[in-house]
C-alpha cells in the first residue's frame, strides 16, 4: 500500500458511498417494466428480426 493521500473530492465521495440514505429511492414496478423490456424483450425481437434477414 501507498501512503498518498487522497483527493479531498474522491474521499467525499468514498463517505456518500457508506451511506444508505444516499442510495435513492427503490425501484417501481414501471422501472422493472422497463428493465425487462430494454433487457430481454428488445434483444429478443432484434434476434428474430436479424435471423429473417
């Protein structure tokens, strides 16, 4: 290990990481919807649609 310090910016940083009230708010149904569909579902139809071609 090093002893350099670390930039004032970065180590703010590093304490916002330990703290859970920074982690924002919990996903909505409407935010896995989106997930599934980005995911799963436009990946899936580009596939078929790339084997019709």
């Amino acid at each position: 290990m090093t002893t350099e310090k670390l930039d004032p910016d970065l180590a703010r940083r590093l304490k916002l990481v330990d703290n859970p009230d920074y982690e924002g708010e919990p996903l909505t149904k409407k935010d896995y919807t989106l997930l599934v569909l980005a995911g799963i579902i436009l990946p899936l139809l580009l596939m078929v649609w790339g084997w019709q071609i």
